[in-house]
C-alpha cells in the first residue's frame, strides 16, 4: 500500500506601506533664558520673553531643507494651549531651508509648568488648518496661580470684563497667598454645595487678626455637594486652607473652580489641622451706591462689583423695595442702596438678596424699611448687557435694622 502524503503550505498576503519621508518633526531650542526654573526657583513674573531656534527634523532626524513654511506659536500651561487652536496665535515666523534661528517670543502670564508649542498650522477662524508637524521647547518653570490671578480680567475697562478671565476653562492650584507669610486663605462662607475662600493679609508673619483684602483676592469654589477637605472633614466658616484646586469656569459671570479638591493643613503624621479663627474674616467691602453703578468706563464702576466677587460686601443705609416676581419666582428680595426703595423693578442700581437658608430672616417684615446694615456673598449674574448683583447673608447677624 502506498502512503499519500499531501502538503499543503499556506500563502499569507503582506502589505508594504510606504516609509515615512519628509519633515516628521520640529526641534525648539532654548536660546534664552539659560535658566529654565524649577518648581523650587520658579522664573519672575517678569520673565516672559524667550528666544528659540527652530529645525525641521526627517525620519533620520536631521535637517529638512525642504520645509519651508510659515508656523504658529502657543504656550502649553495648566492643562491646555494659549491661545486655543483657531484662534490668533502668540507669535507666526518663517521657517527658510529647515531653518528659523533666534526668534523672539513674548508669552502671556504664563503658571506652572510651561512649554511653547510650535507648529505648521496655517490660518485662523474658519480657515484654521490644524498643522501635522510640531514641536515643544524644554519645559520653563514659573510661580503657581494666586487667586488674583484666578479672578482679575485682562483690562477693566474691555467688554468682557465682567463676564471673562484669563485663566478660563484651565486646571488650577492655588497653594499659597499673595502675601508671603502674612498672608492666609480663609474660608469666608460655606453653602450646601461649595464655599467662597479669600486671599488674606494679616497683621504679622503668625497670621493675627484683623486680616484684610484686596480687589480679586476672592474665589468660589463649587463642590456639588457639602465640601470637604482631603480627611473628608466639613469645610467650616473662619478655616484656614493650605490650598485648593479643579477646573476654572465662567458661569454667566461668575468664576467659579469646579471638580474641586479642598486642602487642609497636615501635620507631621499627614492629620489635618483644622486651624478655624472667624477674627480673620476680612471686613466687608461697602458699596458706594453713587459710583459702583456706573459704566465699565468709569474706574470706579461697575468693575467694582468685579473686584468683589466671591466676597462679603456691605449695603450700609439701603431700603428694602416692594417684593416682586423675583420674590415668587426666586426668593429674591431687593435693596436699594440709595434708600429711596419702593417699586424697584425697573431699577438696575439695586442689590438681590437671597436669604432663604436663614429662616430668622422674614423679608416679608423688612418692605419699605431702611436698615443698618445688610452683608453677604457677592455672586453675579452677567449675561451680555444683564447685569443682576445678588448677595447671600452668611446668618441673621449679616442683617441688622
């Protein structure tokens, strides 16, 4: 009997794609600054100016003196590119034979960790094309964000002064005060879903009371639920804050860090110290109701509610109006800081106030009655040429007659 053998060999198909050719990268060299920083030894403020030389790189990586083109410059800190894609970039050179040598850069306040971003993105607005082929410098270092820095606008007087902030839509941290070692970051109000925190100036390096601000040292932060520290302890009026941080938003005007994270003070053993003194609360700021009402370009404004927001304001002398729709739709209830009152709904040069959460407080009793004194919470509501100025009383004591 003979023994068939059958050998069967299975053919596989391969593709070949083609190598990759041309220009794959850009190559950012730091001229200047020699010294990059450190998170240690951050850069100064000041510090803003760089100068970079620029090769294009092949699939050998070297010089590409086919590519010839014009390319963008952005800067890469706290999470995202300023300025976004499609939008006016920071700087456009030329790059000639693969080459751009010593071109100068001037980069916006920069926080963080910080990278320029350069590539061959053509156009912006509707004819922005993304570009393909990129490069980032070595990172620079420069200081962490104040809460100043979180919250005042690029110019007082633009358009959008009230309503934007340079940081928006970035990852912030705050770990430290403007004031060096007098200053501290103080919780000056707690709701059911977040707390306000202000930068503080005390009087000594030990943090003793009175403490005090300025304009923008003011920040909400907006936890969802009742906010907590990192030990999962209740955030409490008076507290003192090692730092906090998440995502900065503008919600109809208002600035607010959202998905936050809330630090406080460790010890050695990394147990919280809850370090609570309410002497350190900063003094409300007083509206000037013959000034604060007026126009974006006027200095001492409408910006002024800007500089206040987040913060406890006082209306010193106002008159309760006649309650209105806001009431039944809101529970807002008005105060006219000029005293005059009465039917104030078609006056813009009134506060709201929103005291519902005290349930001492009875606005129905205050119509028509000039008080003493009324503090809270300043939040706006700034919707194009909308501008409501609403304050929140932290406890029955921020209403006096």
């Amino acid at each position: 009997m003979h023994k068939v053998v059958l050998l069967v060999v299975a053919a596989g198909c391969t593709d070949t794609t083609p190598a990759f050719e041309g220009t794959q990268s850009l190559e950012v060299v730091l001229v200047s600054p020699t010294f990059t920083g450190s998170p240690e030894t951050p850069l100064g403020d000041l510090e803003r100016t760089v100068v970079v030389n620029v090769t294009a790189k092949d699939e050998q990586n070297q010089l590409d003196t086919t590519f010839d083109k014009d390319v963008q410059v952005y800067a890469q800190f706290l999470g995202t590119l300023t300025p976004s894609f499609g939008t006016v970039p920071l700087a456009s050179f030329r790059v000639t034979a693969g080459q751009a040598e010593n071109q100068s850069i001037t980069l916006p306040n920069a926080f963080g960790p910080t990278v320029i971003w350069i590539d061959d993105g053509q156009g912006v607005g509707p004819e922005y094309v993304h570009g393909a082929i990129t490069g980032t410098s070595p990172t620079l270092f420069y200081r962490d964000p104040f809460v100043v820095d979180l919250q005042k606008p690029r110019d007082e007087m633009a358009l959008d002064a009230l309503a934007a902030t340079p940081l928006q839509d970035k990852q912030v941290a705050v770990n430290s005060s403007r004031y060096l070692a007098r200053g501290r970051l103080v919780v000056t109000s707690v709701f059911p879903q977040g707390y306000t925190v202000s930068d503080v100036q005390c009087a000594n390096d030990a943090g003793d009371p009175p403490c005090t601000t300025q304009a923008y040292d003011h920040m909400l932060v907006f936890s969802f639920s009742a906010p907590r520290d990192q030990c999962f302890d209740a955030v409490e009026v008076g507290q003192t804050l090692a730092g906090f941080g998440g995502g900065l938003s503008e919600f109809n005007g208002l600035s607010e860090i959202g998905f936050p994270q809330t630090f406080a003070p460790t010890d050695e053993s990394d147990e919280c110290i809850h370090d609570v003194n309410i002497a350190r609360l900063p003094p409300p700021v007083v509206v000037d109701p013959t000034t604060w009402f007026g126009g974006l370009s006027e200095p001492e404004g409408i910006i002024n509610f800007e500089r206040n927001e987040s913060a406890p304001i006082q209306i010193s002398g106002g008159k309760v109006c006649d309650l209105d729709e806001d009431f039944d739709t809101f529970k807002q209830w008005k105060v006219d800081p000029a005293g005059v009152g009465g039917d104030c709904s078609r006056n813009d040069d009134v506060l709201n106030v929103i005291s519902s959460g005290i349930t001492s407080i009875d606005p129905t009793t205050l119509v028509g009655k000039t008080l003493t004194k009324v503090v809270g919470v300043l939040r706006p509501v700034n919707i194009g040429s909308f501008n409501v100025w609403i304050i929140f009383p932290r406890d029955a004591s921020d209403v006096v007659q």
